[in-house]
C-alpha cells in the first residue's frame, strides 16, 4: 500500500464506492452525520434514501467544495 509522508493511505488505495459489496446499504449513522454536516455547510439539500456507496461520493463531493480535505 502507497502512504505518504503522514502514514494516510493515497486516495487511489481506497476502492471505488460503487464496488463495495455493502454500497447498496443504508448508510451507517455516522456517514449520515458528516453528509448532513457537510451538506449544510453546503447549503444543500439531501434526499433521504441515499446509499452506503452514494453517501460516500457525496462526502468527498461535499469535502472539496467546502475545502475540508
């Protein structure tokens, strides 16, 4: 596994969400938390009915356009 200098995994090392064998779940409380979170700093909107896969794609969405990465 590449890391960088601070021992954190590349973004290439994480699988693609989409090829989780969980991503059609619902997402877990704490996913759920940080979108709601991020997506107010956003000031956007969330359906309710997101998935584990979809959730995550949001986040790193949401994470670049409010400049948390």
């Amino acid at each position: 596994m590449t890391q960088n200098s601070s021992n954190i995994p590349e973004s290439s090392d994480v699988p693609d969400p989409s090829t989780w064998r969980t991503g059609d779940e619902p997402p877990t409380q704490r996913q759920r938390a940080y979108l709601e979170t991020l997506a107010k700093e956003a000031g956007e909107e969330l359906p309710g009915d997101l998935t584990k896969a979809e959730v995550s794609d949001k986040i790193d969405e949401l994470r670049q356009e409010t400049g948390r990465e």
